[in-house]
C-alpha cells in the first residue's frame, strides 16, 4: 500500500532507476512497512520553473502515500530518510530536492 512517486525534470542525468531502487528499500526498513506492499515510481517533468527561473530549474520531489494511522514522528522520521537517500544518490546541490508524506484516504482507497 505505500506509494513512493518521484517527480524529477526529465533532463536530470542522475539514475533515476537506481534511486527509485533505494527509496524503495529504505523505506521497507522503516517500522510498520512491509517490503510486498510498497509500489515505487518516477514520474518526469517536462515544464519546471523553480524560484526567479534563472537556476537551472532542476527539481526532485518524493511524496511518500500512506494510509492513516502512523504518527507525525514516524512519518517525519520516513520523509527525512528518503530526502537523505535521494540527496546521497544525486551529490548535486543545484538540484533543489524535497520530500513529503502525505495520507490516502482510506475509504476510497481501493486495492
């Protein structure tokens, strides 16, 4: 049930496949996570203007979905683990990088 979805501008060169490989594991390691429910994915942008524009406008964002019920520490605790994973894996400080959890709505979550 865990949704890890990376949104990246798709002109990053920094092996996505490979970093959606160790989100993807990071986050099995995290309490209350099982390894067969997580669904990983990238998703490239096309269009990205970031701050004054004249940056480069390069971007990852990792939004981690849950089903409710695990505390804002442990979700914090999630967010601050695959932030650090993703900036590890792409050692660029240009690229702006940022991470949130959010939760799915558990009635109309369907499986």
């Amino acid at each position: 049930m865990p949704h890890i979805i990376v949104e990246y501008t798709d002109h990053l060169k920094v092996g996505i496949p490979e970093l959606l490989k160790k989100l993807h594991f990071t986050l099995a390691d995290q309490d209350t996570v099982a390894l067969e429910a997580i669904k990983t994915r990238a998703i490239p942008v096309h269009d990205v203007v970031i701050a004054d524009g004249n940056a480069g406008d390069k971007m990852i964002h990792v939004t981690l979905k849950l089903l409710p019920g695990r505390s804002d520490e442990l979700k914090k605790t999630m967010a601050q683990a695959l932030w650090q994973i993703t900036r590890d894996h792409v050692d660029d400080n240009t690229i702006m990088l940022t991470a949130e959890v959010t939760e799915l709505h558990a009635a109309s979550y369907t499986k």
